[in-house]
C-alpha cells in the first residue's frame, strides 16, 4: 500500500472509533482520537527508507531498516501496543487513535496482493497475509 491509502484508511478509522465512542458513551474526544489516527496510519513505514516518512527522517529509516528489515518490528502488535501504551500517557484519546491508526496499517499491509506478508507476532519470524506470495 502507498502513504495515501494507509492515512486515508487511518482517518476513517479514526471517525469510526470516534463515532462508536459517541455512541456507546466512551468519554473520548473524537479530535485527539481521529488526528492522532491519521498521522500514525503513515507511521509503520518509517522502517522502509524510500517511503514518505523514510524519506523524511532517512537516519531513523535506515536504522531501522538494518536492524529490523521491513514489515517485522514496527508492522507487529509488540510496536502497535507499545505506542498505543506511550501515547495514552499523553492522553486516553491520543493512545487510542495511534494504536488504531497502526492497527489500520498493518490490516492494509496484511491485504497487499503478492507481498510477502507481516511479521505481526513479531519477535516471531512468521508472516501473515491474505494474499501472500
């Protein structure tokens, strides 16, 4: 998937968790939910560094990239609830909206036609996909 799906896939994550806050009465705000969602749906891909946040912070990417590979640590659940987890010191609403936002990420990665899938269960090797080659 490319950085324009995966944000666009963040935020209409994020104004359906916000709206299913409304409406079963969760106390979240649906601005420091969807925002945060939006902006952490890109954040996966900062282990890749030819994409648009790789890009941008091309040390962190490459250092990455060698220590972890593409797909693995930052694609998993260990990364998507340890973020979640740190951003909920911020803010309920704010942890809630990047853990979904990664979680929409790593979902749209898992459907990519002929890749080679997610580590999801990082440290685990196995990779997981719909459509895996």
């Amino acid at each position: 998937m490319n950085y324009a799906a995966h944000v666009t896939a963040g935020a209409a994550a994020g104004i359906g968790i916000s709206y299913a806050s409304l409406r079963f009465h969760y106390n979240l705000s649906p601005v420091l939910v969807t925002v945060p969602c939006f902006l952490a749906a890109a954040l996966p891909d900062i282990d890749h560094p030819k994409s648009h946040l790789g890009r941008r912070f091309r040390f962190l990417s490459k250092t990455l990239f060698k220590a972890f590979g593409h797909r693995t640590f930052t694609h998993s659940l260990l990364f998507c609830f340890l973020m979640g987890y740190l951003f909920m010191q911020l803010h309920t609403s704010v942890g809630i909206g990047v853990f979904c936002g990664i979680l929409s990420h790593i979902l749209l990665d898992m459907l990519t036609p002929f890749s080679k899938g997610v580590a999801l269960l990082y440290p685990i090797k196995k990779r997981f996909g719909i459509f895996m080659s």
